[in-house]
C-alpha cells in the first residue's frame, strides 16, 4: 500500500463520506477509521466499505495515547486526516468540558502520537486538521471570512477548535510538522445527525413534530453538501501546500426561518400534504445563548489555487437529503431512539 492514512472520526457525518470517498477512490491506499463511537458515531454509516479490503475500523479514543500508540505502530500510519470531535454547539454550552476533552487534549494527543511516530522523517509525513469557519466569529456587518480573517470564537465548541487549529499550526512551527488546516463552513447530506438543524427538521416533519426555531429564525449559515466537503478534503490532501490554511464553503447563504420554510415545502410535497400542513409545526423558540448571527466563508483560494467547486446546487442537494432520510427510516429509528430522547426532552422542553 502507497500510504495508510488514519482517518479519525470516521463513523461521524462528514468522516463517513470521507472514508466512502477514500476507500472507493484509492485501493491503492489503506484506510484506517478510528473512532471512539460516541453517541454521534456509527458503524451503519460505513456499511458499504466495511468489507472492502483496503479498509479497517479501530474503535479508540483520542484521548487514549497509548491506544494512538498501537494503533499508528500497527498500520504504519503515513498520514492522518482528523475529524474525530464534539461538534454541536448546544451541547458546549452545557458541557464545554467534553469538547476541551476531546476536541482540544485529543488533537494535542493526537499530535503527539503522529510525531513519535514519524520521529526522524516528519517532512515525510501529512497531518491535515479539519476545521470549522466558526472558529471565525460571527458576522454582523457583511463581508466573508477569508484565511486572513482573525479568530475570535464565540461559543465553547468554536473556542475548543480554534484552540485545536492553534495547535496545530504550533506543531508545524515548533516541530516543523507537516500539517494543513481546513475550515468549512455547515455541512448538510445524508448520515446527518437529528441534533442539528436540517435533520432535525426533517425528522419532525416527518413525524408532525413542532419545528424550534432558535430566536426570529434570522441567524445566516451558509451551507455545502456533505460530499462536497468530502472532495474538497481529498483536494486539500492532495495539491494542498503544507503550513497553508484552506476555506472550504459554497457561497450559499440562508436565513434559518426560510431552510426551515424550504423543508416543509418539499416535504409536504413529498409526502403528499396539503400545502401549508407543515408549516403549522414552526415554533419560535427560546434563542441559543450567546448566538452567531451569520457565517459566510470566501473559498477563492481553494478555488483558484486547486481547483475545486461545489458539484451541486442547494435545492438539488435539499432533495437529495430528504430523499436520504425518507429511505433511511431504520437508520433514522436507531439513531433517535435511547439517549437521544433524553437529549431532546432535556434540550427542547418547556423552551
Ligand atoms: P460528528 O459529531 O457527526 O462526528 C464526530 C465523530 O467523532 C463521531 O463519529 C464520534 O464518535 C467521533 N468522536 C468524538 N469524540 C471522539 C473521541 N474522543 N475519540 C475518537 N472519536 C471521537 O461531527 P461531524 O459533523 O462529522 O464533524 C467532523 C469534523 O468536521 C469535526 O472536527 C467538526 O468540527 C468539523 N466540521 C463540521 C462541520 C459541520 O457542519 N458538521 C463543518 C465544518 C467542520
Ligand atoms: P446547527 O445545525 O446546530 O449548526 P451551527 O450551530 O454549528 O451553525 O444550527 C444551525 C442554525 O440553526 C443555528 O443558527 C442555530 C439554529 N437552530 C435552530 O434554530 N433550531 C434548532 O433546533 C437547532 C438545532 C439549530
């Protein structure tokens, strides 16, 4: 094998499409996914690599070196691709502990592991971080975030990844490691968990359950499908230059209240509504502490200097999505059964 790259996170919703994409598109290289499978991990998202011969699953925890140990000794690790993190802000606002767990002592053990193990030839040997454009701030007087934009995270979740990111960039610097950062901003395709927005909406449209929408539902995100992501991570692999930043996005803005609105169209829709049933389900909610009023990320760079695009439009990957969650409906029945009602309940009730 050319290279045996350790893929963390990769039962997760983007590391899934990441592996998919690595193990289909590069026999010639194995695939190591190591995760710790948390409540937002699953193996039912890799089932159509789960045999293939360049792929192997290792269940550890990033906070675990002697486990990082073993496992980059075992496959030879030459690189790492590392997504494996808390990722939903609700959460790091009532437990910011558990993302400077994993996201900030994880990645530096994750950092150490990499460096013991390519000691003496660290040039020879990638570690790409995957970042998000949160650790930016919030927008309020228009303009993108561009790679120069400085970091002023806002939430515990963006603050326990910029200080990954710092990390990183310290290793590069300090140990002359060979690392590349990437910021994208909100994904959104199948294998999404129901927490965050999107899935969350179609979920209880689905079942004709109210729609919390945070505050007057004004907030801007700025939205990529989840395989585009997934390309653009393969890009900056492969033609990124190391030490170098990259911000991935769309260039697709939307106001929260009219994703919301969206969804409910298509929806009642496809499911054979009278128009405006769904509708009826949006409830504005209490607003999310300390709320970033807008993303919206500047991907020249990744454009101009590697090529990539977006492949596809919102509308054509909102169908695409739908379509995922409404065949999946024993994957959606796993996933929001158990701890996740007691999430739901502990998060969304009397709001
Ligand atoms: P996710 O929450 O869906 O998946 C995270 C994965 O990491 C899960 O499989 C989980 O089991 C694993 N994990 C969590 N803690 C772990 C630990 N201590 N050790 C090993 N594995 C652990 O997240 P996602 O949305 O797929 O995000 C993946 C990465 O991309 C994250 O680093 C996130 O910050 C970044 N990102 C996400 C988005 C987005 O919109 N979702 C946008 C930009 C960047
Ligand atoms: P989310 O999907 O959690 O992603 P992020 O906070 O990382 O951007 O939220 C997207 C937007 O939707 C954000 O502005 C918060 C809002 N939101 C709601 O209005 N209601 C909800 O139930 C959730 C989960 C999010």
């Amino acid at each position: 094998m050319s290279k045996s790259i350790l893929i963390t996170g990769g039962a997760g919703f983007i590391g899934c499409h990441v592996v998919q994409l690595f193990v289909t598109k590069y026999p010639e290289y194995k695939i190591v996914n190591l995760d710790a499978l948390t409540y937002a991990g699953n193996l039912e998202n890799l089932k159509s690599v789960e045999e293939a011969s360049n792929y192997c699953f290792e269940k550890a925890d990033i906070q675990d070196a002697d486990a990082l140990d073993v496992v980059f000794t075992k496959h030879h690790i030459t690189d790492v691709i590392h997504l494996a993190a808390e990722s939903h802000v609700d959460r790091s606002i009532t437990d910011p502990l558990a993302f400077v767990k994993t996201n900030v002592f994880g990645t530096v053990n994750l950092l150490n592991a990499a460096k013991k193990a390519w000691a003496g030839e660290l040039e020879k040997h990638l570690f790409y971080h995957v970042s998000t454009d949160e650790v930016y701030g919030s927008l309020h007087d228009g303009g993108f975030f561009t790679e120069t934009t400085p970091y002023d995270p806002q939430s515990p979740y963006s603050a326990s990844k910029a200080a990954s990111d710092h990390f990183v960039r310290a290793y590069a610097n300090t140990y002359k490691m060979k690392t590349v950062v990437s910021n994208c901003s909100n994904n959104y395709g199948p294998n999404h968990f129901p927490e965050k927005l999107i899935p969350l909406c179609i979920n209880n449209i689905k079942n004709m359950r109210p729609l919390p929408v945070y505050g007057k539902g004004e907030n801007v995100r700025d939205w990529l499908f989840v395989k585009d992501h997934a390309r653009a991570i393969d890009t900056v692999f492969h033609k990124g230059k190391p030490g170098e930043t990259y911000n991935i996005g769309g260039f697709n803005e939307w106001k929260n209240i009219d994703i919301v609105r969206l969804l409910c169209k298509k929806m009642d829709e496809k499911l054979g509504r009278e128009p405006g049933t769904s509708e009826k389900l949006i409830t504005f909610v209490q607003d999310r502490a300390g709320h970033d009023l807008r993303y919206a990320i500047d991907a020249a760079k990744i454009q101009k200097e590697l090529g990539w695009e977006p492949s596809l439009q919102f509308d054509e990957g909102i169908d695409i999505t739908i379509d995922w969650y409404l065949a999946n409906e024993e994957w959606l029945n796993h996933v929001t059964s158990g701890s996740y009602q007691d999430y739901y309940s502990e998060h969304y009730t009397n709001r």
